[in-house]
C-alpha cells in the first residue's frame, strides 16, 4: 500500500490575495476557475485555493481552526481506510462515495484532532 499527497486545499474568502501569497511564497503556476486557484510548483503538491465565502481566518494557535485539510491518494483505498480507521480517524461521509473499481470518488475523514482529510483512488 502506498500513499501520497497529491494536493493542500486552503479556505479563502477571496481567492486572489491567498492564491497571489502562496504564488509569491513558492514560485510556480497558477490555475484558475471561478471557484479554486491551483498553484502548481516543482517538489510541492498541488495547493488548491478554494472559494469559502464564510471563512473568517483562524485564530490558531490560541484557539479555533487551521481551515485546511488535506487530499491523500492511495493504491488501495480499502487498505488505507482501514490504516487510517485504525490510526484514529474518524469517517465523516459514508463508504458508498467510492466506486473502487472504477477508481472515482473519495473518502472523508477527520483526525483525532478534527481535522479533515480525503482518501482517494490514484
């Protein structure tokens, strides 16, 4: 079983400032729809700017969201649900969203902590 991280998927009320940040930050290319900004940049995973218009920016570390989560793709998807059930995750969306044959959809899932992450097929 392998997996990797395929993308960081940020929160942003306004999608220009975060997505020009992170250009500005780590180089690269940016992508863009009306709804997600896709920074591509060599040696890093895809950071996926995401339209949140209710997002108000975290007050972390004194309390209250980081606002991010992560996309992890795997070999085996019924492997790695099984690994990160066992590890503490918590399924936040059924198991029925998946169609493993055809390798489409993805898992939902919490840590321990809340936060949230998606297992999806390669």
């Amino acid at each position: 079983m392998n997996i990797n991280l395929s993308a960081v998927i940020i929160d942003a009320a306004e999608l220009d400032p975060e997505s020009a940040f992170w250009h500005r930050l780590l180089g690269g290319s940016i992508a863009k729809t009306a709804t997600h900004h896709f920074l591509r940049t060599d040696g890093f995973p895809v950071f996926v700017i995401q339209l949140a218009p209710g997002q108000v920016p975290p007050k972390w570390p004194d309390g209250g969201s980081q606002q991010m989560h992560l996309d992890l793709t795997t070999d085996d998807l019924v492997a790695a649900d099984r690994s990160a059930l066992e590890a503490g995750a918590r399924r936040l969306r059924p198991t029925d969203d998946v169609d493993p044959v055809a390798q489409k959809g993805g898992r939902v899932y919490a840590s321990p902590a809340g936060h949230p992450f998606c297992l999806r097929p390669v």
